[in-house]
C-alpha cells in the first residue's frame, strides 16, 4: 500500500513546478496589461471628476406653503432640508404606522399638506412637492 502512494506523489510534485512556471508568466502578463490599462483610464477620470458640480437647482431654498410652513416653518430651505424637517416632525409626534413603518399617519397639520389620512413615505415627497415654489 505504502508504494501505490509513493508514485501518485512524485506525480503531484512533478506537476506542481510545471504549474508554478506558466503562472509567473502568465501574471506578468496579465499585470502589465492592468498597468496599462489603469494608466490609461487615471487621466480620462481625472478630467471628469473636475468637471463635475453639485446640480445646484437640488439645493435651491424653496418657499414652504402656508399648510407646509405649519409643520416644518417658513423660511426657504433646500428639498433636503424640508425632507428631513418632515421626518423629524413624523418621529417626534410618533406618526409611524407601528406596523408598517413605510406609512405615514397624518396629524391635523399633516393632513393639510397631505390631503388624506395616511400615506406611504415615497408618496410623501410627491404630495410636499407639490407645497414648494
């Protein structure tokens, strides 16, 4: 028994350093490829990493209704803004459905922006856009 796995070994190791040559040539090979081709792709990205700016219509302060201004204030904010004033005047109050946190149960002053008793959170910036000018 001890001579049948003797033979399959010295097989094993005659075909390991024929393996172990073709793979450092086949690695330099593939690495100089890579090399250049991130070389290559560095300065095209560079270029338009500068030319990239904030969309500044985003960010533009926008004036909250007067059913709006209720609930978040009135003095223009940004969309962002306004969003996260929503939420945290939603948690504050506890108007998550305790089942579904997607929905919304609207308050008094809520239901004027919304214009209906519940809705679900991404039906919320919809509604609240149609309240900024």
């Amino acid at each position: 028994m001890a001579t049948t796995k003797q033979p399959a070994a010295k097989k094993a190791a005659a075909k390991k350093p024929a393996a172990k040559t073709a793979a450092p040539k086949a690695a330099k090979a593939t690495a100089a490829k890579t090399a250049a081709m991130s070389s290559a792709a560095k300065k095209p990205a560079a270029k338009a990493e500068a030319k990239q700016t904030a969309n500044a219509g985003f960010m533009k302060p926008m004036t909250p209704s007067a059913a709006l201004a209720a609930v978040i204030g009135s003095k223009p904010i940004p969309r962002t803004e306004v969003t996260k004033k929503l939420w945290d005047y939603i948690k504050a109050k506890n108007l998550q459905d305790p089942d579904n946190k997607r929905q919304i149960n609207a308050d008094a002053a809520l239901k004027e922006v919304f214009g209906k008793p519940s809705v679900s959170m991404f039906e919320m910036t919809k509604l609240v856009g149609n309240h900024l000018s």
